[in-house]
C-alpha cells in the first residue's frame, strides 16, 4: 500500500484545500523579496508558537521569544495571565530584554531607566516632570500582541484582528488532548544555526521520500512507506507512521533488527520470543505498553492502539513540527533569520512523561531503565551551536535529525545555482506542497479571505 492523502475540512466547513496550487520556485527559498512578503503577509498575521509555559509558570517569569527582525517579551503577570508585548521601548525604541529568560518584578529599560509593569504598562519614568508634554500611559505602555496558550506552550499573533488560537487550531486540539503535552516536563532545549532557509527546513520534515536514502535505519523500526497524511485547513498537516514494524519494502526479516530489539527490551520484550515473527512486535508492544504503564504510574487507557505505538507527526503552519508518542514530544521550529533568507534558526524542545524506571527489572517507558526519569525540578540549559557543530559530532539532535541536518546546507546551496528552477515534487511530498500552497494564501490576502467567509456566512 503506497502513502495515502486526505483532505479534511474543519468542522463549520473551513475548506482544507488552499485556492490555488504553489510553485515552488527557488526564489521562493533565497529572495529577500520573497522573505519581506511573508513578513508581511504572513508572520505577522499568524499564530506563533512563541515558547513554553513551563518558562513562564509564577509571576514574574518572562522569556523572549525572537522572530524575524522582531522580538516579543512573555511574563506571567501577578494576577496569573499571560502577557505579551513587544519588546521595544517606548522612550526612544531600545530592545529592553536581551536574555531569553528570568524572573522581574518589572520590566526595566536598561538605558534610561523607564520601567513598565509585567503587563506592559508603563510604570515610572525618571525625571518625569521634565517632559513637559507629558506621559500619557494609554500611549507610552509597551505595545501589546495576542497570547494565548494551548498543550503547554505560548502562542503569539501580532495581528490584533486575527481570530482565536482555538479556531486556527482547529480539530488538533482534540487529536493531541489524550498525550497531556501541559503534563510533560522539558528534558532538552537546543538550537541549532541553519545555513538554510526556514522553508527548507519545514519541506525536509514534511515527506518521507528521502528516508529510505539518507535515515535508512528507519527501515528496521519504522514503515515510512506507507505513510497517511492529512491536510487541513490554515496548511496544518498530519502524517501518521506505524512504529515497531520494519519497512515491508525490503521483506521482514527473520531476526529482529537491533534497534528493534533497543526498543522493545525496555519494555521486558524478549527480542528472542520474535525471531520469525518481527510483524508480531507492534501489536505485542501496543498491550505490553498499557502492562508496563500500569506498574510504572502511567495510565495509557485514554490512547488509541495506534497512538500506543506508532509516531505521529503534527505540522502546524506556519512553522511547528511536534513529533508526538504518549512518552515523548518533539517540538521542532525553524524561525527565519532577522536579515538572510539563507539561514534560519532551528529549535527543538523534548519533552518527556515524569515516571519512574524499575531499573531492577529493567522496565522503562523511555527507553534506557537506568536513565534518570525526567525531573521537574530541574530545566535544562539552552544548548546552541552551528551546523558545523553537528557535522564535526560536537553536538547532536538524534542520529535522525543530524543527518537532515548534514542535506540542508546543499539543498539551500543548490537552489542558488542558475541550473535550478524550481521544484517538482511526488504524490508522497503532498505536506509539502499543502504547506506552501497555504502559505501562498497567506501572501495573497489569506486572512481577508477569512473574514470575507465569515462576513458572507454572517449574512
Ligand atoms: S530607550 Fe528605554 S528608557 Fe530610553
Ligand atoms: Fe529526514
């Protein structure tokens, strides 16, 4: 069975499919025409994943979160809301919070001192009696953006008109709600410095045409083949992977492969018990899970089979990619450079279940039963490094992504070369070309089109 593709409207009759198909051409990746036109059209218009709420839990806490050439300060205000605004002060323009993150009982301008209230409003002035046209707090509190948060993390929109998080979410929230991603704790924070566009980092994750070539050990724990992908409205796209199976493409081996037997051996799987039988591990390990999670504190009733043991990948437009299991979620976002349509930043947060490993009997839902289950207590430091890093193996975001991350430097190169025109993609890239298909909606007036939908369904 190839890879499969399904349209699904959202509930209210949102149409999945975008107005008119995208051409993928390389100024599309390496313009800064092209990069100022998705300023305008789409990053400030959009709902953006801006960080964790686990980074803004008490009053006080902030962090920032930077996109393009702008940049927005989040805090959790003494009444308990989220706030957000951007981070520019009000008396000359200066970008007043240079670290990603801490605690403040104000917001404080470092170079004459203005200070604002978590919420933005401005609160003392030095010197105030010597601005003699006054200070007019209604014009002079830091400029505020939409927030909002859903599964844990913070979202912005610049665009003060757009419609709620939850109606751009749509039906994703109910797929995701079983995995409590709000209950996971944060056990990795990296970012590494792309020498590509943030598109192309987006087009890697969202086909598995290349797996076969440059992950081919997928091929002993994952059926990448055969794939489902579904496309929704706003360019959301869903892929879902059967896991703990070996691609059917090269026949099912009589020993079960070893990374197989990595997996399954956590879970007190006997890798011996399957030899002749590697197509019966993913249903052993769907009923197994739900055995090991009731002696380990870990209720896996609210899952389907599927989700038990398959990986399913959530592609959030504009730029979020959540890699999602009952044990463990990847959130993946590539945000584009302040300046260079040739580079962008990639960052990946893991999350993990808090529950113990029974290291006596070498049971464990994450994997290694001797590692440290995941702490609350403790966040990890934010690790940033370059491409170069991941090549010289200095720093690593899984043998998986390393290698993706090896390809995008020539895939960003190659589409510089007068010898490249533009793309020309498979049935199997279908997320691709959804993703770029919304994205070209945005550009051509993609949130007028939904108020006219909505102003025409009001009549
Ligand atoms: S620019 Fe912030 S106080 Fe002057
Ligand atoms: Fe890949």
């Amino acid at each position: 069975m190839p890879q499969t593709n399904t349209f699904i409207d959202f509930a209210g009759g949102l149409p999945a499919k975008a107005a008119r198909q995208a051409t993928l051409d390389a100024a599309r990746y390496t313009s800064r025409d092209f990069m100022q036109r998705e300023w305008d059209g789409m990053w400030t218009r959009n709902w953006l994943l801006a960080g964790l709420e686990c980074d803004v839990r008490e009053p006080g806490d902030y962090f920032v979160f930077d996109i393009g050439r702008e940049s927005i300060i989040v805090t959790r205000t003494d009444e308990g809301a989220l706030s957000a605004v951007y981070n520019a002060c009000q008396h000359r323009g200066n970008r007043i919070l240079t670290n990603e993150r801490g605690s403040v009982t104000a917001i404080a301008c470092p170079y004459h001192g203005w200070t604002y209230e978590l919420d933005g409003a401005l609160k003392t002035v030095p010197d105030a009696e010597r601005f003699s046209q006054g200070l007019p707090c209604e014009s002079l509190s830091l400029k505020p953006v939409q927030v909002d948060h859903w599964a844990g993390m913070v979202w912005i929109n610049m665009d003060m008109e757009a419609g709620p998080l939850s109606e751009f979410l749509g039906v994703v929230q109910d797929l995701v709600a079983p995995y409590r991603c709000e209950d996971m704790t944060l056990v990795g924070d990296q970012t590494v410095c792309l020498d590509a566009n943030w598109k192309t980092c987006i087009d890697n994750f969202n086909e598995q045409y290349h797996v076969d070539f440059i992950h081919p050990q997928h091929a002993s724990f994952v059926d990448c083949c055969n794939a489902s992908n579904e496309l929704w409205p706003y360019g959301h796209r869903r892929v879902l992977v059967e896991g703990y199976v070996t691609n059917p493409r090269y026949g099912v081996p009589d020993e079960v492969p070893p990374i197989l037997q990595a997996a399954i051996r956590p879970l007190g799987l006997d890798p011996a018990d399957f030899k002749g039988r590697v197509s019966d591990i993913r249903k052993a390990v769907q009923q197994r899970k739900r055995d090991v999670g009731a002696a380990l504190g870990f209720d896996y009733s609210g899952f389907t089979d599927e989700q038990v043991s398959d990986v399913l990948q959530y592609d959030l437009f504009p730029n979020v990619i959540m890699t999602i299991k009952p044990e463990e979620l990847w959130v993946m976002r590539p945000r584009p450079h302040p300046t260079d349509p040739d580079k962008c930043f990639f960052d990946k947060w893991t999350l993990r279940i808090s529950v113990s490993a029974d290291a006596a009997r070498g049971l464990s839902l994450v994997g290694d039963p001797m590692a440290p289950p995941a702490n609350a207590g403790d966040r990890p430091a934010h690790e940033v490094f370059t491409q170069e890093d991941v090549i010289a193996g200095n720093n690593s975001m899984t043998i998986t992504i390393d290698q993706d991350i090896h390809l995008l430097r020539d895939m960003q190169a190659g589409m510089h070369s007068r010898g490249f025109s533009r793309a020309w993609l498979n049935e199997d890239e279908s997320r691709v070309q959804h993703f770029h298909d919304w994205l070209d909606m945005w550009l051509d007036g993609g949130p007028m089109w939904r108020r006219a939908a909505d102003a025409q369904a009001a009549e």
